[in-house]
C-alpha cells in the first residue's frame, strides 16, 4: 500500500539514516514537517515501527491506517488512566 506520513525534523534526521522502507522518500519539506511517502505491505511490524514515532508522526494516508493507529493510541490511554 501506499502511505503518506509526516514527521518532525528531527526525526526525519533519523530516518534518513535509518529509513522505514527502502522505498521512501520525500514528498515535501515545509517549516519544521518533513512529509514522507513510501509503499509497504502494511503489517504489525511496520504499525508498532510507526507507533513507536508517536512522539512526531502524523499519519496522512491511507485513512485505514490512520483510524488503526488512533485507535491503538486511545486503547493505550484508557488502559493508562
């Protein structure tokens, strides 16, 4: 599938050094967001690889992907309060 997700600076420091996929790649660079693209087989490892960015990661698309993500990341607050 092909996704879109934005990233702080500083992490796209680190992704470019240790990327997500070896298909990704910039789509946009604008302030302090970097907007990545890339296509992957969307997976549990790539989802706990994403969540594990939670700290800058905004996913974009596919919207699927970002409804699961919202809602690994609201289970973990209930369970958290």
């Amino acid at each position: 599938e092909h996704i879109v997700f934005s990233v702080s600076r500083q992490e796209w420091r680190y992704l470019q050094t240790y990327p997500i996929h070896h298909s990704q790649s910039v789509v946009k660079e604008e302030g302090d967001r970097v907007t990545l693209s890339s296509n992957v087989k969307i997976t549990h490892d790539l989802l706990m690889d994403l969540l594990s960015r939670c700290h800058s990661i905004t996913i974009i698309e596919p919207e699927d992907l970002r409804a699961k993500f919202r809602m690994i990341l609201q289970e973990a607050v209930e369970r958290n309060k």
